[in-house]
C-alpha cells in the first residue's frame, strides 16, 4: 500500500508531506484546490508523461516520491525484477519510487534510490495503484489484462496452467523442428563438411598425449652429438682413470676401505660407513643408467624430419579444431554426433511432427474447455457487473465480454462448433452460445498463446439502446470512473492491484447515490474483507455523503502567502476529525449554517451505524 507522498515545487504544490494508512481516505476542497494535481504527482510518480509545465514557477525542478509497503505476494511478484537490475532496497518490505522533472525538460525516475529508466519504472510500479479518472493508470483499460481478471474471478488458474504447459510444449518442439527443416543442400553441405573434418581427424590417429613426447624427442634428436659427447664426459669422470686423476668410483673405493678399517677400531663411525657404502651404490647405479641412456641416443636425420611433420600436422589441426588434442578429440566426438543427427534428421523430423500434431489436438481440446468456461463466468460476471452499476445510478447499462477465436494455419485444430463461438458476446441478455458441435464437422485451426485460444475484451454500452462497444473507447469522467468501481467491486477478490485511486468518481450524480458510492468505495477497503483481498482505497470527492465514508479525511485547500519576492499561491492540506470534519461536510452542502451541521452530523451518525452492521 502506499504509505508516503512527498511533492515539492510541482505545479502550485510547493512542499506536501502526506502519510497514508490503509482503509479508505478521502481528500476534499474547493474546485482548483489542488486535489487533483496530487493525483497527477502520483501518476508522474508511477511512470506517466513528464512536462516542464509541471515544474512550479521560480523552481528548477520538480519531485515526486512515494513509499510503498509491499505485501509478501507484492514482494515475490517485485524481487526479481529488482534482483535483476540491482535495485533491492535496505527494508525488503519497503519501496521507494521517485521522479524528478527538471524545468528545461528533462527528467529522472528513481528505484530505492537509484536511476533507472521509466520503462523499467513503469514496470515495477505496473501492479501497485490503479488511478481512476483524469490521468489514468488503469489496468482495467490494458485488453491483455481482461482475460487475466476473468479467469481469476472464475479461479480457472489450474486449467489454464495446463493450456499454458501444453502450449509452451508445442512451441519447443517447433523450435526443434525449425532446426531440423533446413534445405536439402544446407544438410548435404554440412554433412560432407563434417564427414571430411571426422575423417580428417581420425587418419591423424591423434594420443592425448603425443605431443609433448613429439616435442621431447625432438630435442634429443636435434642435439644428439651434444647429448653423446656429455655423457661420455660423465662416465669417464666417474669410471676411468686419466693418468693423474683416479676415478671417481676408484676414490670411493679408497674411502670406503679407510672408513671401514677406522670403524673396526672405532664402532662409532659404523653410520659412516654406511653412507660410504649408499654413495658407492648410488654412483654405480648412476653409471648404468648413462650407459643406457648413451647408447639410446640416435643420430638421425630422418627420424627428426618424421617428428617434426607429426608436429606440424599436429598444429594445423589443432588451428582447425582446439588448442590441444584433447580438443581435436572432442569436437570429432561432436561432430559424430551431429553427422547422426543429420543422417537421422527425417526420422526425428517425422517423431517431432507427430508429437506436435498430439500436442495440438490436446491443446484444442483443452482450450475449447477453458474457452466454455469462461464464457459462462463471463455471464456471471456481466450480471454482477450491471447489477453493481444500477445501485450507481447507471440502471440501463449493459457489461458484456467479447470473445473471438482467430484462425492460423499453425494454429490448434478445432471441431467446427457452432458459429456463435466464434466471435460471441457472454451478457445476460445475450445469454450464452450453444458450445456443442452442431453437427461435427471438419477441424479448423485456432491461433493459440499461453491464455488459451480466446481473444478476450470487456465491452459496455452506458446507456439505453446503445450497442455495446470496447470498454477502452468508453469516454473518461464520472462514468467511466462509476463503471470502474462495479468492475472492481465484482473483480475484488480477482484484482491484485493495493491501490485504487478514483478522481472525482462523483461526476454527474447526487447525494443519494454518493451515499452508495461512498459505501462501495469503504467496502472495498473495510476489514471485514480477507486480508488479501483488501484494498487501500484513495478518493477525490465533491459530495459529503460519500465524503462521510472516509476513514481519513484529508482537505485540500490554496492559500496566498506571502513571500519575499511578492505572493505565492500554495496548497496545504490537513487531516480532519471531529468537529473540522463536521464542518468541512457542512461546507461542502452549502454552508455552516446550524441546519448544515446537523446533515453533516447525520451522515457521519449513518455511516458509523452503516459500518457497525457490516461488522457484525
């Protein structure tokens, strides 16, 4: 619900601070008082068209901020759309949104502090007021929405999520197919390219391995005569004696000798001796493996020459194919498989077709089911609708819902029903099409979405002997705004929007039906409605019967100050109780006389016996 509305320098507001509590509030004042510009800082606040007009006059901008607490449904549906753009505030059940409108024009929209643009404004403010009347943020007005309310008001939620199921299924086995039909000669392109890569890689007969031993050998085959002439050095330093210089293996054999006779005299050098004894073995076994490794080393020019072009024909595939020959491995690996699958493409081509024919056929069947019920919720509603606008004192008013089936060659097959499903109208005095096939006859085929296969658009004649025309077309006003509480009353437990605000839904009527206005307007937010199905209901009104209703009463008033610069018009507004809101429903009857406070009394004596029976 919205908790805070802060407006400074926009139009005659210069600085409003209003706190907001649930239930229903109601704001009231004289014509230009500035009742509806509060309703306008809520719609810029909420996303609608930014105007340098708007910008108070000696002021180089202009700000709207509002505070919104968020249930927990408002939350699940929010969070993700603020995780995605970083916009989480510090209190998870708090949302700050703010605009700003600059005098040469420009302007800036604000998430918990941070900017963003008004699209994705308008996106996370879409679900949390619905403004009613002069500047509107109407759901109601949005046509996608209307199969949405429906279906919600008749709780279809469960068949419709297997409608959606199905339909999401058919659209990812055409997305399979689209990847599979290509023309015969991409296939047979892209076949012999992969056959030539397999091929290509397999007559390579590549090791995981391979080639870092390629690149060892290498080395020793390049540097042969080098490898031969150090060992050579090593072994006759460690085993021949060169005239002056013994051996090295000679010189450990005279130290192991000393050492063993000093251990006989002194057992205490026994260790020693050992180690003489390990080094002794340790030189021989060194000795044997340069023998080995000497006479391993092979000078050969052709052998070089073979291990280079293994190495060059190594590079050139992995060039081709992946930095290592892991790589190379692979992506042959892969494209086998995928070879398979073009060989094989007529076959799935042919499973996935006939999954989708079963698909479709499924899909109709069931979409037609849900289309039939709907369409006798769609005369529920119609009559709850009408029976809503006579106590609005609009009895010749009619409410239909149009439905509309439209054909797509790609679409679900569907018996051929009686014509009247085709583009219906559900009202009451319409009634409801026959849905049976009359008599069966040959499928068409129903463009379909994730809702079904219905085209679903609220309709509304206001007036006796009009025809019933789209609800979007209906003009705005008093009319509209009377037509939207019997929407919203009906739709109560089906709407999932906080906020209502309704500007001036008093247009056009008096007293007597303000009094049952003001009655539908509490109830829309009263307690004795479930906790989420309750509403945070907004008002702007001329009439005192309605006005009675509120649970907060806010008047809205201009006043001249003066200023340094000269005199400034402003608007303030206060909280009314007691005897300031006995005399603001007197004002606004005529006057303070004394009989005018008793009426004013007497409304607000009704409404609270009104609200203790409805408590009861």
């Amino acid at each position: 619900m919205l908790v805070e509305l802060h407006i400074r320098d926009f139009a005659i507001i210069d600085d409003l601070q209003l706190t907001f509590a649930p239930g229903f509030s109601v704001l009231t004042g004289e014509t230009g008082a500035g009742k509806s510009i509060i309703v306008d800082g809520m719609d810029l606040v909420l996303g609608g068209r930014a105007d340098s007009a708007l910008v108070r006059a000696g002021a180089d901008r202009a700000l709207v901020e509002a505070t919104f607490r968020l249930s927990p449904i408002q939350r699940a549906a929010i969070e993700p759309l603020l995780a995605q753009e970083e916009l989480e505030g510090d209190t998870p059940d708090l949302l700050l949104l703010g605009r700003e409108v600059r005098s040469n024009g420009r302007s800036v929209a604000r998430v918990n502090g941070r900017a963003v643009t008004v699209t994705i404004l308008r996106q996370v403010a879409e679900n949390l007021v619905d403004i009613h009347g002069q500047s509107e943020h109407l759901s109601l007005l949005r046509v996608r929405e209307h199969v949405n309310l429906l279906d919600r008001y008749t709780e279809l939620g469960p068949l419709r999520t297997r409608v959606a199921e199905l339909a999401a299924r058919v659209r990812a086995t055409r997305r399979e197919l689209d990847d599979l039909i290509r023309s015969e000669q991409e296939l047979a392109h892209r076949a012999d390219l992969l056959q030539f890569q397999i091929a290509e890689i397999e007559a390579a007969a590549l090791e995981p391995e391979e080639e870092d031993a390629l690149l060892e050998e290498r080395v020793r085959l390049a540097n042969a005569e080098q490898l031969t002439e150090l060992a050579g050095e090593a072994l006759a330093a460690l085993e021949e004696d060169e005239g002056r210089s013994p051996a090295v293996m000679d010189l450990l054999g005279v130290t192991l000798r000393a050492l063993e006779g000093l251990a006989r005299i002194d057992s205490t050098l026994e260790p020693q001796v050992q180690m003489a004894e390990s080094a002794t073995y340790q030189i021989e076994e060194l000795c044997r493996i340069l023998r080995e490794y000497q006479e391993q080393i092979e000078y050969n020019p052709q052998r070089l020459q073979t291990v280079e072009e293994r190495l060059v024909l190594i590079r050139r595939l992995q060039r081709k194919y992946g930095s290592t020959i892991p790589d190379v491995l692979a992506y042959a690996e892969q494209a086998a498989l995928e070879l398979n699958s073009i060989t094989h493409s007529e076959e799935r081509i042919t499973q996935l077709q006939e999954e989708e024919k079963q698909l479709l056929t499924q899909l109709g069947q069931l979409a037609v089911e849900l289309s039939q019920q709907r369409r006798e919720a769609a005369r529920q509603l119609a009559a709850g609708v009408e029976t809503e606008l006579a106590d609005l004192r609009m009895e010749g008013a009619r409410f239909g819902v149009q439905f509309e089936w439209r054909e797509d060659p790609t679409g679900a097959p569907v018996d051929a029903l009686a014509p009247d499903l085709w583009t219906c109208v559900s009202s009451v005095d319409l009634g409801q099409p026959d849905a049976s096939p009359s008599p069966p006859g040959p499928s068409r085929r129903i463009a379909f979405d994730a809702t079904g296969i219905d085209h679903v658009e609220f309709l509304i004649a206001p007036n006796p002997g009009e025809p019933l025309k789209p609800l979007v077309k209906i003009a705005s006003g008093g009319e509209t705004s009377r037509l939207m509480l019997a929407l919203k009353t009906v739709l109560s437990r089906a709407d999932e929007t906080p906020t209502l605000v309704f500007d001036e839904i008093d247009q056009g009527i008096g007293g007597r039906v303000g009094g049952t206005v003001g009655a539908k307007l509490w109830g829309l937010a009263a307690e004795t409605q479930p906790e989420n199905l309750r509403h945070q209901v907004l008002c702007v009104t001329h009439l005192p019967q309605l006005a009675g209703f509120g649970d907060a009463h806010f008047h809205v008033e201009k006043q001249v100050e003066q200023t340094i610069s000269g005199q400034r018009t402003v608007t303030r507004v206060r909280r009314l109780a007691g005897d300031a809101q006995v005399k603001e429903l007197a004002h606004m009857m005529g006057g303070n006389s004394e009989a005018a406070r008793r009426s004013a009394e007497e409304i607000l004596e009704q409404v609270a016996q009104y609200k203790a029976r409805a408590y009861e």
